[in-house]
C-alpha cells in the first residue's frame, strides 16, 4: 500500500462527515474567526451583528467583528479564512470586484461605500454575491482548545462551551452550547453528526480528508520537495473518490510553493479528464507560469480552451507560441506548420477567415519539408476561398485578364500577318495564323486567313 493511501485511510474513518454540504437556494456560507462556518438563510448585517437564520439552532445572532466572510458557495472557503486585507471586498458572480467598507446587509441586498465613490453608497445583490471577506489582519484560526465542537448535518461547525442539556419537551430535548460570538444555541439530538471535545480530538479537521493529508504533508517541512511527485497521485485518488473539493483544496494550498511544471501538468491533466476545465486552466497557467519555453504549456492549454469552446483563448495561447523564438518545436517532434494548420481550424470556427488563410498561406509556401501537410494546407485554403465565394470572383479577374491579353496579342499578330503580306512574305504570315489558332485565338485566326486570301 502507497505512504498516501495509508496515510488516508488512518484519518479516513473521521472524515467522512465533515465535508460541508453545498447551501440550498436562497442560503449562504458564514464564515467566522474561529474557523466555524454557519449556513442559512434571511440574512441581515449592521454595524454590531449578523443574524441568521439556521435549520438545526434557530435564528443566531453573531458579532460581527466575529464576522471573517460570507460566500454563496462552500468552494471560497479557503479564500474566505485565509484573506488578511485593509479593506471589505465583494466578488460578484461577473467577475466583478468591489472593495471599501460593508454598511450593512438588508433584504437581500448589500449597502457599500467603495473607494472610487466614497460619497455614494453601491448596492449589490445577494442573488448576484459569489463572496465576500470583511477586512482583517490576520487569517482566520481556531484558539479555544477547550471548546467543544459540534459537527451539524449539513456540515456546518460551531464551537463553544458545552452548557448543559434541556430535557424539555419531554422525550426530546435539546443540547445547549455557548459559542465565543453570540448567545447560547440549542439544538436537538438529530440535528448534529458528532461532537468533538477540540483538545483531544485531533483528527478532526472541518475541510475534510484533503485538509488532513496537507496538514500532514506540510508539518513535515518539506511540502515544496519530494512531494511534488506525491501531489498529482494524492489528487487523483481524491477525484476517484468523486471528492473534487478535496482535489481543488491540495491544489490551491500547493500552488503557494509547488515548482515542479511536470507536477502541474499532471494535476491539470487530472482535472481535465474529470472534465474541470476551469480548474485544468489554472493548472495549466501554472505549468506556463513556471516554464514558458516548454511546448506542453502552450498545447495543454489550447487543447482545453478548444473543449471548453473558447476558441478566441484558443488562438491567442498558440498566437503566444508562435511568437516566442525559445520554443523549440524540432525538440518536441512537432513543427511550424502543424501549429499554423490547427490555428487556421480555430479561425475559422471564429470567421476570422483571413488570419486563417494567412496561417495556411504560410504552411504551403513553407520549405517542403512535410510535403502531406503543405497539400492539406492547399486543400483547406482552396475550400476556404470556395465557401467564402472568392474562387469565383478570382476566376472572373483571370478571365477578364486573360481577354484583355489575348485581345493585345491578337491584334498584334493580325498586324504582323499584314505587314508580312505587304513585305509579301505570305509563308511567314502563315506561321502566325498557325500560332494564333495554336493558342485557341480562333477568331483572330480566321481574320488572319481573310487578309491572306484577299
């Protein structure tokens, strides 16, 4: 058995439970200082307290200095209880990004005051939230190893004090526990997954089995040395499980020192196969990152961008190869040419028909080196022009070229038959109705004809 798998299946058994649920409609994340994280619903914020509404404690009051972020999806957790900044900053579904100072949170919308317009006050959308991280001067980390932490089960976490037990009503009763940020909870027996006393459990980890190995790993001090090789296995061993957060979690916490460009393409391959594209472009990003001379960079991302459908990425990335002379081709057994051909299928799937006919232009004037792809590049410029219309329109100017040539060099020769005659050389002005008929000027040839016979 691998060192990784037996390292997984050691803390295994005590993980199982603690991955957090996604949240329903209408619910968001709440994460706190202490590491606990609280999902609900009817949220509202003022300058003292966060109130929310839970399914397992009722609606909690929480302070709000206890406040570290809110997100809309459990997949910014790691980017909620890791922000240190000096400012509120609000990351919309868009891409969009605000920062100044949180007002307040009312009716589903967010009150703030930014930077750039300090005398308005903006407001934002839960609906349109994908997170939010209040300022702090340090991440979020948990302190109180005499609490007891109580795992819900929809995978939220609250620590406190164990207060006692309510035994009413009668038959059911409810726990009581004290957190650090708001008043005491009760909840009953089938809202919780377990109880852990937090001095002595320490398997327990809130992010999972991914959180434990890191842990493990990193505590060794040389997270960012021979694991490098371990990373990629551990990863895939996590998707295979069907656990894509866990996999999302070793990869963010290993691109903070992770060198190793191989190890990044293999990560990206990985998540590529489990069709996680956005997550094998940031691997793949990394392995450009660390080694922008190495071809497989550049071909990764391509070959994802095109699955994705975001040919205009596409292009640019192979425009980028194309363009840097420190990418040895020869070296990896392709060429130029097999380059420019897929760049020329990416533009036309985008219409941008000229750049792709100049790329094929390029490969079929190219040195004859690979003879198969110069007559597939010819082919494919050929159709292009016939779909684009332009053969007909290329043949109608030969024509009419043509014409007007053979229009000159048929009166020409007309005028030396007649000289001839006149020198009375009548053999020679034969030769030439011999040559206009020979070069299909039939008509001229026939003129030529009458003048000898007169």
């Amino acid at each position: 058995m691998t060192s990784g798998k037996v390292i997984r299946n050691i803390v295994l058994s005590a993980l199982l439970a603690l991955v957090p649920l996604a949240a329903r409609p209408g619910e968001v994340h709440v994460y706190l200082t202490n590491e606990d994280h609280i999902t609900g619903g009817e949220l509202s914020l003022d300058d003292q307290t966060l109130s929310l509404l839970t399914t397992h404690c009722g609606r909690i009051l929480i302070e709000r200095a206890a406040v570290k972020g809110i997100s809309t999806d459990p997949d910014h957790a790691e980017d909620v209880l890791l922000f240190i900044g000096e400012s509120d900053v609000v990351h919309n579904l868009n891409g969009d990004r605000l920062s100044g100072k949180v007002l307040g949170i009312k009716d589903g919308v967010i009150s703030m005051q930014t930077f750039f317009a300090q005398d308005k006050t903006l407001q934002v959308k839960i609906e349109q939230l994908d997170y939010l991280v209040f300022a702090a001067s340090k991440k979020a980390e948990w302190t109180s190893p005499d609490d007891v932490r109580v795992i819900f089960a929809n995978g939220d976490v609250i620590s406190g004090k164990m207060a006692g037990f309510q035994p009413s009503p009668p038959g059911q009763g409810q726990f009581v526990l004290d957190p650090p940020y708001c008043d005491k909870v009760l909840f009953d027996a089938g809202a919780f997954r377990s109880l852990h006393n937090a001095r002595q459990s320490k398997e327990f980890l809130p992010w999972g089995i991914a959180q434990g190995l890191m842990d493990l790993l990193e505590k060794s001090g040389e997270a960012a040395g021979i694991y490098g090789q371990v990373y990629p296995s551990l990863l895939k061993s996590l998707l295979k499980d069907g656990d894509k957060r866990g996999a999302l979690l070793i990869f963010k916490r290993i691109s903070r020192y992770l060198n190793d460009q191989y190890a990044f393409q293999r990560i990206g391959d990985e998540f590529a196969a489990n069709n996680m594209f956005d997550a094998a472009i940031q691997a793949y990003d990394k392995m450009l990152e660390k080694s922008p001379t190495y071809y497989y960079s550049y071909t990764k991302l391509f070959d994802v961008y095109v699955r994705m459908g975001r040919d205009s990425e596409a292009a640019e990335i192979y425009e980028r190869l194309l363009s840097n002379p420190a990418v040895n081709l020869d070296g990896y057994g392709t060429s130029l040419n097999k380059i420019r051909m897929d760049l020329s299928d990416t533009y036309v799937r985008l219409k941008e028909f000229d750049k792709a006919a100049e790329h094929l232009r390029r490969v079929v004037v190219a040195p004859p080196e690979q003879e198969d792809i110069r007559r597939n590049a010819l082919v494919k410029l050929i159709n292009l022009f016939r779909e684009q219309g332009k053969i007909d329109s290329l043949t109608a100017r030969y024509k009419a070229e043509l014409s007007e040539k053979n229009k000159i060099l048929g009166q020409s020769y007309l005028e030396m038959v007649r000289i001839y005659l006149e020198e009375g050389k009548i053999m020679k002005a034969k030769t030439y109705v011999q040559r206009l008929q020979e070069l299909g000027l039939t008509e001229y040839a026939e003129k030529a004809r009458q003048l000898i016979k007169e």
